[in-house]
C-alpha cells in the first residue's frame, strides 16, 4: 500500500518486487506484460526470417532440421504473445521466463543438430551465431524494468545455454574462445541489470510523481479510488474492519478571497501536513477535491477513528494567516457497522456525513452512530478545558436533527473520549 511517508532514496524497492506499493507494482506488471509480447511478437519474425539464412548458410537436411526448428519457436512466440497473462506477480514471471526458456531451447537444439551433422566444421560464422545467442538474450533484459533479484533469477538460463555446450560440445568452440564468451555474457548481463533497474527507477518516480499531489503531498484522486478499491476487497475477504473520514476545510473560499491564493496554498499543505503527523503509517491520505480530503483507514474500528480525530483536535489543522485556526467538516463511514457494499457507497456516506456537519454549523464531526459533536477544533487549551460545554447533536439518515433531551443522553459520544481527555 502506498505508504503517506514518501519513502525517497529506499534501495530496498530496487532490491525486491514485494517492497512496491501497489500503484507501482500494478504499472511495472501491465508494462512487464506489453513488452514481453512486443518482444515475443518481434522474435516470431526474426525466426522466420532467419530461415533464409539456415538454407544459405547450411546444406540439406542440416538446413532444413534447422528450419523446422525455427519454424516451431515461431509458432511458440506467437503463441506467448498473444496469451493474455494475469498482470500479477506469477504470471508476470512465467512469461517473463517462458521469454527467455523458449530461444534457449532453440539455441540447445540447433547446436546439438550441428555438432551430430558435422556441419559446424563447415560454417565457422552460422555457429558462432548460435554460440553468442545467449549474449542476446542478456541485453534483452535491458527493457524490462526488474528488482536486482529479478535479474539474477532471470540471468539463470542463460548460464547452463553458455557453459553446456562448452562441456558437452568442447568441439563448437575449437574457433571461438569459451572464457571469452563467458565474460562477454557477463559483462552484457551486468549492463543490462543497470540499464533494468533504471528503468524501475524512472517507472517509480514518474508513478509516485503521477499518484501524488504536488501540492499537498496526498495521494491523488485517481490513484486514492484505485487503492480504495484494493483496500476495500481485502477488507471484505479477510473480515477487517476499514474506516474512512471525508475532510471538508471550513470557509476555506474565504482564506483565497482574503489573502490570495498563495496563503490558500499553504494551508492546503498544512493540513495535509497535520493529518499525516496524526495519522498512522498505513492510513492514506488522499486529496479528493480542492479543499477535500479523505483519509482510508484500513484495519480500524469507529472506536479508533474517534481516537485519531482527538490526537488530531488536540494537534490541530493549522492555522489562517491572521492566526486563526483553521477548522473542518469531517464526516465518517465504517465498512462493518454502515453494511456497505463497495468502496464508492463507503466514499458517499461519508460524504454524506460530511455534509451534515457543515449543516452543523461546520468544526464539527458526524461519525458511523449518527452523533454530531461540533466545536471539534480549536486551541488545545479550549480542546481539554471546554469539552463538557460543547454542543453535540445526533443527526438521522435523513439529516433532520434533534437535540440531546429528544434523543437521550445515552446516544449521545461524550467529546471527552472524542478529544481524548
């Protein structure tokens, strides 16, 4: 999940797949897959071109046993390209090693066809094609953007294609130097490993640069539904609980016409500022609109989310540039206890929260029970002190509101837990 703390210069991203968050690990898999079928698309008609070059190199039936063999990884190619993998971690790595076992076998069995013929003795430059073919396949590694563990274990193939004929067919490189070929293949491969990881290097920069609000330093829209999405099936299949707040800054309209849009960009930061201070590691905060925000809170309970909004009152959001304090309208949706059915309906009732505590009289917070506790937000001075004295409402699914006395005092969140105090 990707995480509210940017995790610039983590070498551990560049080490291991498992450390991306999911934007990046879903971008890097869909591109991983186009490129493998560009890739296999493009080695079907260089095999079939190049069998041209097996009768003009060759004599029958060397040629043609050579040919049929060519005209089989074709088919192969084609066949790889045109299957629809899971854009996941397994199915990305098959067809990521289905890529490289397929010419590997085609290199094995043309050299076994002419070590059994004799026919390298007579064609110094068709065989050693097929003995530098495994440096091509390392330098194909280059476009694809993968960890240091993914190539070394995608690097594996190409070891037993290079050192078998060396053992079995010491004959093949009677023109050709083996510890030359050797060194020439590691050397490939270790351009090719820098020239992968800095292709995972701009792949993640450019998707942290497109998930992430430049200004706020939240999570973009876009990229906030996608996670919401995630979040919202894993919280469904293993039975968890998952919160979410929709944050609206009161009058902020007003701070723009006032001071200018430079001051209104600067408490935009700052409250994206407070809440990721307040907030934990795996919540995520998203900028939804202008002056919204919403912070997906996964694994937590009504219990926790009232938790949070009383570090976050005591903290506060900020402040205007007259010094004073900035407030918001904060509505609150539970997975379990609202019995929503997806993550839009969860957004919605939030929002819908949200809005009552603007009819509240805004600096108020309307939670999953329903209670409206205004006058969330102020000085921690006023937080501690004036909790008691207070307003609080209970609002219905309707948004008709009733005061304390017709709904009784034990529907009623004392703000004291609230603002934990």
């Amino acid at each position: 999940m990707w995480s509210m703390r940017k995790a610039d210069g983590r070498w551990d991203e560049f080490v291991s797949a498992r450390f991306h968050s999911s934007e990046v690990s879903r971008e890097r898999y869909s591109l991983l897959l186009s490129r493998v079928q560009f890739v296999s698309r493009l080695f079907c008609v260089f095999s079939l071109l190049w069998i041209g070059m097996e009768f003009v190199l060759w004599p029958w039936p060397v040629s043609g046993a050579l040919a049929l063999e060519r005209t089989l990884s074709a088919a192969a190619f084609w066949i790889l390209g045109a299957h629809r993998f899971e854009a996941r971690a397994p199915g990305v790595f098959n067809a990521l090693l289905a890529l490289l076992l397929l010419p590997s076998g085609l290199i094995l069995g043309a050299e076994f066809v002419l070590v059994h013929s004799g026919a390298y003795q007579h064609q110094l430059f068709g065989t050693q094609a097929y003995l530098f073919s495994p440096i091509v396949l390392a330098a194909t590694l280059s476009i694809f953007p993968l960890t240091v563990r993914e190539n070394l274990l995608l690097a594996v193939p190409m070891i037993p294609v290079t050192v078998f004929p060396m053992i079995v067919w010491p004959e093949l490189f009677d023109f050709t130097s083996p510890m030359a070929v050797v060194l020439l293949l590691l050397m490939v491969a270790a351009i090719s490993g820098i020239a992968s990881l800095s292709q995972l290097n701009f792949l993640i920069s450019l998707v942290e640069k497109s998930a992430t609000d430049g200004l706020t330093g939240a999570v973009t829209r876009t990229f906030g539904e996608q996670m919401l999405e995630t979040v919202f099936a894993i919280s469904q299949r293993k039975s968890t609980g998952l919160c979410l707040l929709f944050i609206d800054i009161d009058r902020f309209k007003s701070v723009n016409d006032r001071f200018g849009h430079s001051a209104g960009d600067e408490v935009l930061r700052g409250v994206a500022a407070s809440i990721r201070a307040v907030a934990r590691r795996q919540d995520v905060l998203v900028r939804w609109g202008g002056e919204e925000f919403v912070l997906i809170m996964p694994q937590t309970s009504g219990t926790e989310v009232e938790s949070f909004l009383g570090r976050l009152a005591l903290a506060g959001v900020g402040l205007a540039p007259d010094m004073v304090p900035i407030t918001a309208s904060i509505g609150a949706a539970e997975r379990v206890s609202d019995k929503v059915n997806g993550w839009a309906e969860l957004v919605e009732t939030a929002d819908r929260r949200m809005y009552l505590a603007k009819e509240a009289g805004r600096n108020c917070y309307v939670g999953p029970n329903g209670i409206a506790v205004t006058g969330v937000f102020g000085s921690p001075r006023s937080v501690s002190e004036n909790a008691q004295d207070r307003p609080r409402k209970n609002a219905d699914p309707n948004g008709d509101w009733a005061s304390p006395n017709e709904t009784g005092s034990q529907d009623i969140t004392p703000i004291k837990e609230l603002v934990g105090c």
